[in-house]
C-alpha cells in the first residue's frame, strides 16, 4: 500500500490538510519517514494547527509512501539535527496532551521510533500487513523515546519485555491480538484512519492516554530471573539486560522518572562500545550487499528455480535454503542410498524445528514437498540456478561441471559450493565460465546467514548481481569475494590456527587457548573449532598446499600428527579432546598434551608459562593482518565486509564488530605496533600487512 502525499507543507518533510472535521499530518521524510528534526518540528507545527482549528475534532497521524515511520532518522546520527528541539519526547507529550483524540493510522512499518511515537497517540490502527516493533536491541540500544515505559502500561510487564528485549517485529494482525493496536484499518490508510477518528471524536472524552496508568501486571514478572536467562555470549547481552532494567523502572517510577531512567541508559549505550560495534555490523551487512563498478547497473536474471548436486551435509542443507524461501529445488545424487540419506536428513531438520514448536507440521510438509529427490541429471536442464556440493575434489568437481555445460539451458546460473578451490580452474573446463560462480554456504547451510558470493576472473556481471539478488531473497548476507585460496573466511583461518598450533608448542593447553578465546567472546575457541569441522579437512587442505609452504618458515605439526593417529575431531570421537559417545563436550585429554610436548621438543622449543592475554592477542591480530592483505588485495570489496564475515560466519564476537573494526577500536597504530613486536620476535608469518602501516602511516583510524 502506498499513501499518496498531499495537503500543505508544515515543515520540509510534514503535510498537514483538514478534511471536514479530521486534520491529517502526513510525515513525508522518503525512505520511511525517519524522525529527523523538521519530521518533529513539522508533528508539532500540525499538533497545534489542529487544536487552534474550530472545525477539527480528532487528527490522523500517517505516513506517505509505503511506511508509516521507520524510526530515528540514522542519516542524523550523531550530528546537532538529532537532539534539536522538539525532541520526540516533547513532541509525544504535545500528542498526550491533544484534547482532540489523535489516531496513529500504520501502514508499513512502525519500528523504534516510530512505534514510540504511535505509543504517544490515543489510538493505534494498522493494517494486517505491517511490521511493529521495538527493534533497538538490534543495535545494542533500549528504546530511547518512551518504549520501555509506556508499552509495559499498554500490553503489560510481561508481553512487552518480550517484545522489547527480543527486538522482534509482529504483524498488524498479531498487534491487535496483543493489544498494541487498537483495530485493524478497513480499507485505504488515511481514509481508514479519518473514519476511525471521526468515530473516537463522537465518543465522550477523556481518550486515553497510555502515560496515566501503571502497568497492569506489575508483580507479573521475576526480574531477577529474567536478568539470569540473558544468555552472557548473545550478541547484545548488555542492551537485553538495560531493556530489562528499563521495563523494570515501568513498574516503580512515574512515567516522567521512568523516561529519564530510560534516556541515562540509552544514552550510556549509545556511547558504549557494544552498540557502537553492532552498529557498525548492522550498516556493513546492508552495505556488504551492494555492488561497485559496472555490476551495480545490471539487470539480474530471474531464480525461479534451483538444482543441487550432491544431497550431503550441505547440499541437503542447501536445499532446505531454498525451500523455506518459496523456491523449488530438485536434488540430484548418482545413488539412491545416497540420495535417501540426504531426504531423510532433510526430514530429520525439518522435524527438530517442528518439535521446538518453531515451524507448522503443514509448513514442514509444504517445504519437504518443494524438494524433489532425483537420480536423473536430465532434470537439471532447466534450473535457473544449479549449485554443486559434491566431495571437495577438483577432478570431481571438473567433471561435474563438464556435464553441466552439456546439459544445463543457455543462461542457467552454474555454482559451486567449494570452500577453498578456484572458481577459475572450475569454470575453465566449462565453455561458459561466464555462468559460473561460487557459491559458498555455511553449516547449517539452512541456518547461517553468510554467503560468500566468489567470483570468478570470467564470471559476468549479470551472474554477481543475479546472485546478489538472490541470497538477500532467501535471507542470506551476501558478501562479494574474488578468488584466492580459502576466498575471505577459510584464508583468515589459516593464520588463526597456525598461532594456536604454535601456542600450544610455546607451552598452552587446547583447554587454555580455547577459554582465553572464548572469553574474548568467540562461540567457541579455534581448537573446538577444528574438532567440530573435522580435522580431516584441513590436513587435506594442508597436505594439498605443502609444496607452496616456503621450507624455511615456521610449521606446527601438532595438527598432522593428530590426524595421523585417525583423530579427525567430533566425528570419530576425538582430535585436539576426546569426546565420550554421543557427546559434544571436549575432554582433555593426556594422548594430545604429550603430543604436543613431543613436537615442541622436536623443533627444539623450550615451553613456557603463556598468558591469556597473549593468546588472544596472536590469534586475534592474525586475523587482522590477513583481514587487511585480503583488502588490499580486492579480495574482499571493502574492511567493513571481512567484519561481516567473521562475526556471520565465523563466530566472531559481533559485540566487537569484527576484526577490522576490533583493531580500529584497539587503535591502528596500536595494532601495527603489537604486530611488529611479533613480528621481532617471531619472525616472518607476522610481517605486517603493507595497508595497515600504509593506514598508519597517513595517520588513518580506519581501514
Ligand atoms: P558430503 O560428503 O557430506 O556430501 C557430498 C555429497 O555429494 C555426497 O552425498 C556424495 O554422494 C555426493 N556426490 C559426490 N559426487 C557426486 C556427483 N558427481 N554427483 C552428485 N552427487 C555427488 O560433503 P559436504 O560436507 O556436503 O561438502 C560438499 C561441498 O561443500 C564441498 O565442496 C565442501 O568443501 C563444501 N563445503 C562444506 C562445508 C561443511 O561445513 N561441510 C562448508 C562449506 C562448503
């Protein structure tokens, strides 16, 4: 739906018109009606038109275009025109204090901001269609404009901590159920609105007023327990726990204490560091998605629907992908056994969400029967995109490919899932290595939200933007990468792990290096992170690669000698830990600490006492040097999108926004300066990266 702007300007960016006896500010601030400052100068100049007019009995507030307001205005972030007067508080105090009734008509979103300031008007009405929410936690804030005390008021302590704490968004439909609107809107926005206004101005006043009352189950809810089930490791842990506080205050203070209360918090949190990293994540994945150069004016192809080679681990996830986005996929394997493992792996996931409650027993049998199971190749031919998950071999992969340029229609879209080998030397045996492109999901391919979008020296610009497209449509986060060994993700590893291994030698335990790591904030520590990947993968990947590795540099063996003796992780019950049968949890174990004395006595290394401080920081700032290579290479197309990657992907805490924005936290000259102390004393793997002593050097703070 789309409102039409009219009447005549009360500010840049408000109209005011009256019809009979209903006035209408209509707030008209493209893309969604951000409250930026002449949005509130223009609400407040429309307020007192309508009260000064004789004729006007109720107001409509709504929004032109598709929205009804978006939130803050994040163009004014941070800049004098955010704090300008009136501010949202005042302007919602003005609406509080409207003798005639004013209506908040939603159409769109009414998110943040928006929905606080919906919060300030008597009625709410929305149609079906639109998204309401308090979303701030999302970017480690608490509402800051009234949110957290006046939603408790409306809908109670219970539901609206759920609301506010879990940033989610609900439906009109579902905001009537809750109470947050009013009634749903019959009809066009602003028509609707002025009849439902016409309505409330003919019923005898007073028209209510959410800041009167206290909230209505204020011993509902166990504060101290709900602190305690914050879990420590989310993303915005801090701002969880202030919202909590925030709703908490609703149920003691009066309105007027409880909004200052909520403005200290908001405002220590937007300074903080927390929301100032989830921030920057939040416009780095908005920007990861968008092109440069010649790609961004291409036209993409249509993906209508999708064939999978290979039903494995992630082909079946893959699958399950496309499924849930509304996209028929058919998945291909040359037997049938293979073939049935990966459906009923498919159907194993698919009922674990159903048992959680998180997905209808119908949902799951629409998804399922959007996936048709295939021995046949023929039926790939008319896929729009067809994506390879076979064994990550090149000849296999190769020959795959050399059967799909003789099957697959002219302008189908062909993908590999490898995560590691060259796009190029795949779509070279193709005569259309234009097609061709790299497409690489995480595990759960059905659950994380990072896609590395490779492309290849040949791949055309049609392809990239096709693929773009396409990720964000199945709920990806697309990252554009080029080719090189391991693209952005895998190749930081390698400098990651490399110092583990090293560590250990130097005198560190698996169990010390993965709780420093983890108390920096990783989902998990590098040595747990090898075991549930499967060691086995790597020491092929290293085995592959040892006629590059230059003779004289520094090598662990630790990692090969634990493969050689059949420990390849979780999946055969041990690797850097044991695990017992069926379980997830390392265990230490003195097979390995002998191991790893026995290979440090090897190279001659004499072990010593390491500090967590020290593990944390070699581990982390050999992401960040080859974070910056990989920049300075094009092979990512921009810092902000290696943060993407890691805190997406790789476990990265997102709180500290990525490891480039980490080391410009840190300060770049303070992360050069550690590095070269490395670099003395380690020797060459630690040569800083030419871009950071470059950054340094012009006296830049970012990347
Ligand atoms: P997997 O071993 O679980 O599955 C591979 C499947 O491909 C098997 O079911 C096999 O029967 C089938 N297959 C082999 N050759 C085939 C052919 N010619 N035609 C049709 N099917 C064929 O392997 P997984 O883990 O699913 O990996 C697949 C690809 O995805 C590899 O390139 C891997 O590097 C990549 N990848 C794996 C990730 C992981 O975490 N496992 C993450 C990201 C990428």
């Amino acid at each position: 739906m789309n409102t039409a702007i009219d009447g005549m300007a009360v500010s840049q960016t408000v109209r005011y018109m009256e019809q009979g006896d209903v006035a209408v500010i209509l707030l008209a601030n493209p893309p969604v009606n951000g409250l930026g400052d002449t949005v509130r100068l223009g609400i407040a100049e429309g307020l007192s038109r309508a009260a000064a007019s004789a004729q006007v009995k109720a107001i409509v507030l709504a929004g032109a275009g598709k929205v009804f307001c978006g939130g803050a205005d994040i163009r004014q972030f941070n800049t004098p025109a955010a704090t300008a007067q009136p501010t949202l508080r005042q302007v919602i105090r003005q609406i509080e204090l409207s003798s005639k009734p004013v209506v908040a008509a939603i159409h769109g979103v009414a998110l943040g901001g928006g929905l606080e300031l919906a919060l300030g008007c008597h009625y709410r009405i929305v149609t079906a269609d639109a998204s309401l929410g308090l979303t701030e936690v999302n970017l480690g804030l608490v509402p800051g404009g009234g949110g957290t005390q006046r939603l408790p008021r409306l809908i109670g302590t219970v539901a609206a901590l759920e609301l506010i704490q879990s940033g989610k968004q609900v439906r009109g439909s579902k905001a009537v159920a809750l109470g947050v609107a009013d009634a749903l809107i019959d009809g066009e926005v602003v028509a609707g609105g002025m009849a439902f206004a016409r309505r409330m101005a003919g019923q005898a006043g007073p028209h209510p007023v959410i800041a009167a009352k206290p909230p209505a189950d204020a011993a509902g809810l166990d504060f101290s327990a709900q602190r305690a089930a914050v879990n420590p490791r989310a993303r915005n842990a801090l701002a969880q726990g202030t919202a909590i506080a925030c709703v908490q205050a609703a149920t003691h203070l009066s309105l007027e204490e409880g909004l200052d209360f909520e403005r200290s918090l908001f405002d220590e949190l937007v300074a903080g560091p927390e929301s100032k990293a989830l921030r920057h994540l939040f416009f780095a994945e908005r920007e990861a998605a968008k092109l440069q150069g010649q790609a961004v004016k291409t036209l993409p192809r249509t993906i209508a629907s999708v064939a999978i080679l290979g039903a494995g681990t992630m082909g079946a996830g893959i699958a399950m992908a496309f499924a849930n986005a509304r996209i028929p996929v058919v998945l291909y394997e040359r037997e049938q056994a293979a073939l049935d493992r990966g459906m009923e792996l498919i159907r194993r996931n698919y009922a674990v969400t159903v048992s959680k409650g998180s997905l209808s027993a119908e949902l799951m049998q629409e998804r399922l029967g959007r996936i048709v199971p295939t021995l046949d190749v023929h039926r790939l031919a008319d896929a729009d995109l067809v994506i390879e998950a076979v064994f990550e071999d090149m000849a296999v992969k190769q020959a795959v490919f050399k059967q799909l340029d003789a099957i697959c229609k002219p302008g189908a879209i062909l993908a590999t899932n490898t995560s590691r080998l060259s796009i190029d030397d795949i779509a070279a045996v193709t005569r259309r290595p234009q097609d061709v492109i790299g497409l690489h999901f995480f595990s759960p391919a059905n659950v994380m939200k990072l896609l590395e979008v490779v492309r290849g020296d040949a791949t055309s610009d049609e392809v990239i933007a096709s693929c773009m497209k396409m990720a964000q449509g199945i709920g990806k986060i697309p990252v554009l990468v080029r080719v090189c060994e391991g693209f952005v993700g895998n190749r930081m590893l390698t400098g990651y792990w490399r110092e583990a291994g090293f560590l250990l030698e130097e005198g560190a335990s698996p169990a010390q290096i993965d709780a420093a790591m983890k108390r920096f904030g990783f989902a998990m520590g590098p040595l747990t992170m090898a075991d549930l990947a499967g060691m086995d993968i790597n020491w092929a990947t290293r085995k592959r690669l040892a006629p590059t590795r230059p003779a004289h540099l520094r090598y662990s063996k630790v990692a090969d000698r634990i493969c050689e003796l059949g420990r390849y992780g979780q999946k055969t019950s041990a690797g850097y830990y044991r695990y017992d049968p069926g379980s997830r949890t390392p265990i230490a174990d003195p097979v390995v600490d002998a191991l790893i004395e026995q290979c440090a006595s090897e190279a001659g290394i004499v072990r010593r006492e390491i500090t967590d401080q020290e593990i944390v920081e070699r581990c982390v700032l050999a992401l960040v040097n080859e974070g910056a290579r990989i920049v300075e290479e094009g092979i990512a197309q921009r810092a902000s999108d290696v943060d993407v990657v890691y805190a997406n992907g790789y476990g990265f805490p997102a709180w500290r926004g990525g490891p480039m924005f980490h080391a410009e936290t840190m300060g770049l000259d303070v992360a050069l300066k550690k590095i070269q102390q490395l670099h003395a004393t380690h020797g060459e793997h630690w040569t800083p990266a030419p871009l950071l002593v470059q950054r340094v050097a012009e006296g830049r703070v970012n990347f």
